[in-house]
C-alpha cells in the first residue's frame, strides 16, 4: 500500500498548509486512490456537525492548531452565510397554495407591479433629495471658497485660501467618515460589490438595512460635498436595493414598525426579486438610462431570471427615472418638464462636429486598449491600498482620520495646481462656469484648471465633454488627469459612502480629450473630425470600462446618458477592447474587493480544469443529522453549539446506534427549527395545541428576516426531554447528489437553481456529506491552475 | 464675449449687404422712380452694380410684359407702405453696419430699430386698407419666399441677441440711466489711461481706483440684467487694454507661503501611513480548517494525484 505511507508523509507536513496549494490534474490512478481512502471514513465519522458555516478542528485540533496569517485575497471568510432561494415544499406551503383562490394569485401579482411602482418612485426621490443636497452644499463650499480666494488674491494670503479649503474639505468628510466608520461600516464605498453579492445569493449581513440607507445617503452628500473624488452614482444603486428591500416587506425591522401588509413576499426568493427591480431602479435614476438599469441587473445579478420580471424591473426603473424628472422639474421651477437626463447629465452630442467616421474606428481601439491598461493599473494600485487598509487601519478612529487627510490633500492638490496653472481662457458668452476663478489671469479670462478642480465632479466631466475646442491646454489636462488618477486610487475604498464611476469618467474625459488635442495638432489643424468632445467621451468609456469591466449594460448606459444612439457602436468596441485588455492584467475593480472581503462569490461558471473533482471531494462531512421525530434536547444542544453554526439539517429516516447515516428523508432549516422551538411545537404537547391554531407559513414569515438567536429561546428541562416532529416542516424533497458527480455539475445546481444545501448521497439514499456556497467557492483558478481557498474567522 | 462679437458683427455686415441688395432690386421693380431716393444712394458702390446689372434687366421685360387683373394687383397703399418698409430698412441697415465694429449699435440705432418695427407692425395688424385684401396678405403670405417677413425676422434676431433692450430705458426711446452713467464711468478710466498712457506703472497704481469703479458698475449691471452689446463690447475692451497692453496683472507673489502649506499638508498622510504601520496592529486572520470526508482529505488526494 503505497498509497497510504504517502498520505502518511503528507500529513505530517499537514501544518504548512498556510500557504497556497496548487491543484493539479491528477493522473489517472488518482481515482483508485480516492476509493481507497474512502473506507475507512464512515467509521471514523460520527454524526455530528458539518454544513460549512462553521467548522471547528475537533479531531485534527493537534494537528493543525488554528493558524493566523496576514488578511489577503485567497480567503472566505465565515461571516458570510447563504441566502435561501430554494423554496421549502413542505406541507404548510402545499395547504396555503391549496387555500388560496384563483383570485390571491392575481392579486400576488397586482401587489408585485405596485412594489415595483413604489421602488420606482422612493428611489428617485432619493436620488433628487441627494442631487439638491450635494448642489446646495458644494455651492455653499465653494463660492465661500471663491470669495476667499477672490479677496486674497489681491492682497496676499492665498496660503489662508488653502487652508480654508482643506478645512472645510475635511469637515464634510469627517462627518459623512464618522457616520460610516461608527454607525454602520457596510454603508463604505459604492456598494456595488455588495449589491453583486447578495443577487448572487451571499446574506451580507446588514446590507439592506433602513439604517445603511439613512447613511449611505448621508454619507455621499457629505463625501461629494466635501470635494473628495467620487461621484454619488455608485451608492445609488445601494440606496435602490435598500428601498426595494425594505418596501417589499412591508416593514421595517430598524423602526419596528409593521404595516402589515406585502406579508407574502416576507422569503429570501421573493425579496431577492425586487432588489434586483431596486438596483436597477437605482442605475436608471443616477444615469437617467432605464434599459441601462435592466440590463445592469441583468448582467450582475441574473443567476435567476424571467420575462415576467424583466418587464416589472423595468417599470420599476422607467418610474424612477420619471420621478427624479418630476421633481428636479419643480426644482428648477419649470414644474412638468420631463426631459432632463439623470443626476449625471453628459449633455447631449448631437451637433455635426461630433460625427464619426469609417477610420476613426481604429483610433478608438486604441483608446480602448489604453483604458483597459490604465483601469488595470488603478485596480493593482487600489487593491494593494485596500490590502494595506484591512491589516493596518481598521480601528474606525484611524479610518475617519484618514478620510479627512484624504480630503486634506485632495484640496492642497487642487490649490497648488490652479496656483501655478498658467492656463487663462476667455469667459465663454453664457458663464458656464459656474465657480470660474480668475486668481492671477487677465481680467476676463479665467484659469482652466480651476474649471477642472473647483468644481464638482459631474461638472468637470460636463466640461471636459463639451467645452468648445481650445478650452484646455495640453499641459493642463495631462497634468489633471495625472493628479486625479492618483486622487481617485488613492479615494476608493476609504470609509466613506461614494462611488467611482464619475472619477473613472473624469479621468477617460481627461485625457481622451488630451488624445483628441493631440490628434488635431498631429494632423491638419483644419480637420473636423479631431473634436476633442469626442474622443474625451471614447477616453471616459474606456476608463470606466478597464476600472469595472462591465460590459452590456455600461455600454446601454453610456449610450442613454449621453443621448446618441449613434455612438453606441465606438462604445461598444472601446469597451469590449478595455475588457480584454485589462482583464488579461486583474480583475475588475468591483471583483478585486468582493475577493478581498473573502465573500463565498460563485462565479458563472465553475473554475476550467476542474471537471475531475468530485462531491465527495468538494463536501463537508460528516453531517449533523436529525431524526423525523427528534428529541427537543438535542435540537437544542446542536443550534446551541457555538463552534457550528449550520444552518441546514438533512432529516434521515432513523439513524442506528453504531452511526451508519441514515436514509434522506428531508432538509430543515435553524430558522425553521427555531420557530419551531418557539412556537413549542412538541409532540407531547399536540394534544394540547388541538385546542391552539395550528401553526402556519405565516408564523415563519414574521420571524423572517431576523430569526432570533437560539440562546434568546428558553427550554426548560421538562421540555428537553420531550419530541418534536419535524415531517410536517422539513422539505420533503431536497436537491441530492451521488458522490461521484463532478464539481461543475453541482455547481450549475448551485448558480441555477440558487441553492443553499446540497445534500450528498451513497447508491441507497444515505446521507454522506453536505456542499454548500463556501465548498464551491473555494476553487478558483490561480497562476499555477487550480487553487483552493482558505477559510478564516473574520 | 470676443467670439460672440465677432460674429454678430460677421453676420451683421454679412446679412447687411445682403438685404441691401434685395432691398434694391425689390424697390427696382415696383417704382423705378424711387430708387433714386436719398437711401440708395447711401449704399456702398460696390455691393449693387453686380446684381443689379444682371437681375434687373429681367425684372423689367417680364413686369411689362405681363399685368395681372387688377384685384390681384398690389394696391397703392400698400405699396406706399412697402416703400416706407424699403427705406427704414435701408437706414436700419446701414446704420448696423456703421457702428458694426466697435459695437455702438445700440446706442446709435434704436431710433431705426423703433421705426423698422412700427411699420412692420402697420403692415402686419394692418385692418384699415381699402379693398378687400389687406395689406399683411398680399405683402407677406403671397409667396413662398416672404421677404418681408424674412428680412425683419432676421433683423429682429440681431436686436434681440444684442440685447439692446436692456440698455434702453422703458419705452425703448433713450438710453437708459444706468448706461450712461456706466458710459461716464468708463469714459473717466479711459481718460485716466490716456493721461498715463507713457508709463504703465504709474498707469496701474493711479487707474485702479477709476477701473475698479469701473467694474463694480459692470459687475452690478451683469447682475441685474442690464447689459447689451455696446457695454459688454466695451467692457470687454477695456479689460483687454487694462490686462493685456497695460499689463496691469496681479503679481504671484505668495509661491513659498503655498508651497510650504502644501507640502506640509502631503507631509500629513505619510506621517500617519508609518506610524499606522509602525504602531497599529496587523489584523490577523484565524484559520480554520474545514471538516473533509477525512482529515483535509481533498487536500491530500489531490497531493496524491500531483505525486
């Protein structure tokens, strides 16, 4: 037996598994070698615990004593659970769908259209109240600001100007930094990772939160206002996801309140709906680009899909951007006019000079190429800041702290930039610059720096897109677009709520348009095809396109936000070439700190080269199993356990004395046992309960989604001894694999049919092993073919 | 400002000459007698020779070859106010084009803008005409070309984008209070630039009281909305005179004091990336391994398989 003095020499180097393990494809004989290790298992394997929520080393304790190492990318982390798409089948739902008339399901489906309406219109007031917000405060900031300048540029003291600059910088941002870093950290960055994550069916916990909202919304108008590099884009489809959630409950679990109504969607499958309805609700409002909404939803969040829902999601997202019209309407004191684009409005490109041509196509793949090396080059930067970030600054003290030096700086920089800019340009006839600066220009003229720096983002992008040839020298846009580059790596990923799509856009519009001067002064200066409005466009979805590598729906985003159908081809091309080009340095942005959060993130398909590996393999085993009729103290005991938080059980029909596993008769969720547990729902007490209302789905509903903690339930030792019977609540038919499936198999199980357990079975039905998210996220493709991650307590 | 200038005046002259010339040919063909008004006469040499030479000739043949029945002919009153209508185009016009560059055409020519639209508007309200075609259909909707209409409307244009409005006083007949007292202010800074126009060091020092009046009176009118061309064009001027031939710039003479703040704020982050990374702890993360079919079983298989 070769084989097993090998396995023997392998264990005892079982300690430096800290580090990466290659995985190969095995010879053949690999196979035999399995099948020979496998006997022995089922006797060293008692029943007790596995479902990968949590495991503890009980018996390899000695062995491999718990290991620190340093956070990095190749982990998964625990905190993480899944949410539960696969709908329970058990005999309370088979009687409620008995009980409900033909007239409930239409009526089901009336209440959907009117959530969606109700996602609809919430999500663009949200966005207009932090659209008026972020323009009255940075209108305040700035013009006192400018004020200051104005004065002291005449008689000296402009370092005072500066200072006061970078004071107010840091004051906005230590408010919005402390609000995050104190009250709720899952309300930092865009949130994009997070929406992607839980419509890819990973519970994050307190992401769909009122209270996450209420900071989020606060947290940008504060990091915009403040004048870092972000935009306010991003968090709005977190803030859309947030109200899609919380509508379609009907309550909310942050005010305690209960409106009592829209009970029947209170389940992780019928809330996952209308969040996807919510992020696309949130896209159409910041973008003013309704399909780009759809489509968003579409391509992040889509494992689970239907037309019926496709046409809702895109109510919900017409009705969005209709409202955030609406009421910017009335703002602007023209009430009734619908016309206006999205909190960012690119303007339109509809005049003669920005048509394109047959040879300029080639142009634009190069711009492309260039955006996808640039984006890669800031997701590298980003992802080792964010790295550094984890292990070194996580007390929120120093992560307020060093939003405000963040802020601090990017004033000083701004300052010093349009101090020593000698880039004068005449006022344009109808002011477009709202804040122009004159500082040490001829009377009449204004710096172009400043129009690129003392301005809003959204503005700035404004400009660089349609500004008249000739309003920004070579000099300028290089240097700004170097500047913000660093500005905009160095932003993403702070603790404040922002996101990073207007950065991105501001940093292609850059230096597109740069590309485009260039081009013009190359080539006849008479030539009208170099309009730099153009190819700062190309230069922004290029940018965008390397930093998140999004691909239809940006494209459809970009093409409703800027109003011409017309470039959607250009676009199209710049961003397939950013793709391509910057996937083969990372990933994207969005997936580089999904990966860093080490969420259990399954990907579309399962990692190439991995057809080899089994169940048997991937599983956890052994397996806590119940019997149908089990004994309420040893329910108790194993919810109770703190070193296994599982959350499904197989049922088997009885498990014998010497631990054989039993037949698979049904899986039971904790949160069921745990209603259950409450309700008493014992079988020594059914003569008692005839006399109380049976129990029913809606009793499981209310619980949802904040099942309380099993040490909150109290058993008293009477009740320990009695039975509950657990037929009537499992489901009868679980989703069940043989052992000798191969990985991708069960893993389009996974991503299809959004399941949360999968139980494993021998040829007669016994239960053998579980596979859950975390078993399948664990594969991934490194460098040296496959790798496997490690899972760590965070 | 300069860009907006530039073509009013390109399409002014442009548009001028144009409209003159039609202008001429149209009062060629109803009454030849009039052309000999003191209007045409007024007109530069050079613009009507060439197409009156070719266009005329053949307005003449087919207008005495062919009369219409009489209803449809132009009656008398219209035609005199067609004849009106020609004539303070014509000083209109003419009048633009003079004070085309610099821009004084708001000062200069209300007097003809006013009278323009009074006979533009008898012709179109005009109720009173004997017989029964009024004179508003068979001068400007009995073709497809309406002149008339065009003419004005594009003349109209020009007035409006100039925005001598604002200028005027309320019933458009004078210059407006706040103009002239902004034409007094400028024209104290002028003098002031004239008397130091040798030395433009003294020029700054000794101006800048009268110039900074100057655009406070500016400033204060841009904001009540009470600027047209002619202001804007001189203020325009004037700033170019004080900055760019004077030279009177702000000097740049704070670079150290902003260069040490700067520096001492991207001083800041370092400072606290060391010590962050000097004092606080790194976060470690606890392992835990996962319960396999047998002790990291997966693991070892897959060692087996590499073996």
């Amino acid at each position: 037996m070769a084989n097993i003095s090998k396995k023997v020499s392998w264990s005892g180097r079982g300690d430096d598994r800290g580090e990466r393990t290659p995985l190969l494809n095995g010879a053949e004989d690999g196979k035999y070698n399995r099948h020979l290790s496998v006997g022995g298992i089922f006797q060293v394997g008692r029943l007790s615990t596995v479902d990968l929520e949590e495991i503890t080393p009980e018996e390899d304790i000695v062995r491999s004593r718990p290991k620190e190492i340093p956070h990095n990318e190749k982990l998964l982390s625990l905190k993480y659970e899944s949410l539960d798409y696969d709908n329970s089948e058990n005999q309370l739902f088979l009687e409620e769908e008995r009980r409900m008339s033909h007239m409930g399901f239409r009526c089901l489906e009336t209440r959907r259209w009117v959530i969606c309406g109700l996602i609809g219109f919430l999500t663009g007031l949200i966005a207009c109240l932090i659209d008026i917000a972020v323009e009255k405060l940075a209108g305040y900031k700035y013009s006192a600001v400018k004020q200051n300048i104005e004065k002291f540029t005449e008689f000296g003291g402009l370092s005072i100007s500066l200072i006061l600059w970078a004071v107010l910088n840091s004051a906005f941002v230590m408010v919005g930094a402390i609000a995050v870093a104190f009250f709720e950290p899952f309300a930092a960055g865009s949130g994009i990772p997070q929406i992607k994550c839980y419509l890819n069916g990973v519970k994050i916990p307190r992401v769909v939160r009122l209270k996450t909202l209420a900071i989020k919304v606060f947290g940008v108008i504060c990091s915009v206002a403040g004048g870092l590099a972000v935009g306010k884009e991003g968090p709005m489809i977190h803030s859309g996801a947030v109200v899609a959630a919380g509508v379609s409950q009907g309550r909310s679990t942050s005010l305690k309140k209960d409106f009592k109504i829209f009970e029947y969607f209170r389940r992780d499958t019928e809330k996952r709906d209308f969040v996807s309805a919510g992020a696309a609700a949130g896209v159409s409002a910041a973008f003013g680009a309704p399909v780009g909404g759809v489509l968003f939803s579409l391509e992040e969040g889509a494992s689970f899909w239907n037309q019926m829902l496709t046409w809702r999601i895109f109510f919900a997202s017409m009705i969005s951007t209709f409202t955030l019209n609406f009421f910017l309407s009335i703002y602007h004191g023209k009430p009734g006019e619908l016309s206006s684009p999205g909190l960012i409005n690119f303007g339109r490109f509809d005049s003669d000079s920005v048509q394109y041509n047959l040879y300029e196509i080639p142009l634009f793949i190069i711009m492309g190429a260039l955006g996808g090396v640039l984006g890669a080059l800031f997701n590298v930067i980003n992802y080792w800041l964010t790295i550094f970030r984890i292990r070194y600054i996580h007390r929120p003290c120093l992560q307020v702290m060093e939003a405000m030096l963040v802020a601090a700086v990017t004033a000083t920089v701004s300052f010093a930039m349009i101090y020593f800019s000698n880039d004068c340009q005449p006022l344009g006839q109808d002011n477009t610059e709202e804040y122009s600066l004159q500082l040490f220009c001829a009377d009449g003229e204004y710096n172009s720096m400043a129009t690129a720096f003392f301005n809003t983002p959204e503005r700035s992008v404004r400009s660089l897109f349609h500004n008249p040839p000739g309003s920004y020298n070579p000099l300028t846009l290089g240097v700004f677009t170097l500047a913000y580059f660093v500005l905009a790596v160095w932003t993403y990923g702070l603790t404040v709520s922002a996101g990073v799509f207007i950065p991105s856009l501001l940093i292609g519009a850059a230096w597109g348009r740069l590309f485009g001067i260039l081009l013009s002064t190359i080539t006849s200066s008479q030539s009208i095809w170099a309009d730099p409005g153009k190819y700062a466009l190309i230069g922004a979805a290029a940018q965008l396109g390397g930093i998140v590598r999004m691909t239809l729906s940006l494209t459809v985003i970009l093409v409703e936000a800027t109003g011409s159908v017309t470039y959607g081809f250009p676009i199209m091309l710049v961003l397939m070439t950013a793709k391509i080009v910057g996937d083969y340095f990372i990933e994207g942005l969005y997936d580089v700190h999904i990966k860093l959060q080490s969420v259990p993130f399954l990907h579309w398909e399962a990692p190439p080269t991995s057809h080899w590996l089994t169940a048997r393999e991937v599983m956890s085993s052994p397996v806590t199993c119940f019997n149908r009729v089990e004994k309420v103290g040893r329910i108790v005991d194993v919810l109770s356990n703190t070193s296994t938080n599982h959350n499904g059980f197989p049922v088997v029909a009885h498990t014998t004395e010497n631990d054989e596993p039993g037949k698979i008769c049904g899986l039971i969720l904790r949160s069921q046992l745990i209603v259950l547990l409450k309700h008493k729902v014992f079988v020594e007490r059914a003569s008692s309960r005839l006399s109380h209302r049976k129990l029913q789905l809606k009793d499981f509903r209310d619980a949802y989604p904040r099942f309380p903690p099993i040490q909150s339930i109290h058993v008293s030792q009477d009740e320990r001894e009695c039975m509950m019977d657990l037929t009537e609540f499992m489901n009868p038919t679980p989703y069940t694999v043989p052992q000798e499936t191969s990985l991708p198999r069960v893993f389009k199980l996974f991503r299809a049919l959004g399941l949360r357990h999968l139980v494993v079975v021998d040829n007669e039905n016994r239960v053998v092993g579980l596979v859950t998210r975390k078993d399948l996220a664990r594969y991934h493709l490194g460098k040296d073919g496959l790798e496997e991650l490690h899972l760590a307590q965070t | 400002m300069e860009l907006l200038t530039r073509f009013t005046f390109v399409s002014a002259c442009l548009f001028a000459e144009w409209a003159v010339t039609f202008i001429a040919v149209a009062n060629c063909s109803i009454s030849p007698s009039e052309m000999n008004g003191d209007s045409a006469l007024k007109l530069p040499s050079a613009v009507i020779p060439v197409s009156q030479k070719s266009t005329l000739g053949s307005f003449y043949s087919l207008s005495l070859s062919s009369t219409f029945p009489e209803d449809l002919e132009v009656n008398e009153y219209c035609t005199e106010l067609l004849r009106i209508y020609g004539q303070r185009y014509v000083t209109f016009a003419n009048c633009l084009v003079t004070y085309a560059r610099p821009v004084r055409v708001c000062q200069n020519c209300y007097t003809g803008f006013n009278s323009l639209e009074d006979i533009y508007k008898n012709i179109s309200f005009d109720k009173s005409a004997p017989g029964n075609v009024s004179c508003h259909d068979s001068l400007m909707r009995s073709d497809r070309l309406m002149l008339l209409y065009t003419l004005f409307i594009k003349l109209d244009e020009i007035w409006t984008s100039a925005e001598c409005k604002q200028c005027l006083n309320e019933d458009q007949d004078a210059l407006s209070n706040d103009t002239l007292y902004f034409m007094a202010t400028l024209n104290q800074s002028l003098s002031c630039f004239e008397q130091y126009q040798r030395n433009h060091t003294e020029l700054c020092k000794d101006c800048k009281t009268s110039y900074k009046r100057l655009n406070e009176v500016y400033g204060r009118m841009e904001k009540n909305q009470m600027l047209c061309i002619d202001l804007e064009d001189a203020m325009n001027m004037t700033q170019h005179l004080w900055s760019k031939n004077f030279r009177c710039l702000l000097p740049r003479e704070e670079t150290v004091p902003v260069i040490a703040v700067s520096s001492f704020m991207l001083f800041l982050p370092i400072i606290f990336y060391l010590s962050s990374f000097l004092h606080s702890e790194q976060k470690k993360r606890k392992l835990i391994h996962p319960k396999r079919v047998k002790s990291s079983s997966s693991l070892m298989n897959i060692q087996d398989k590499f073996s």
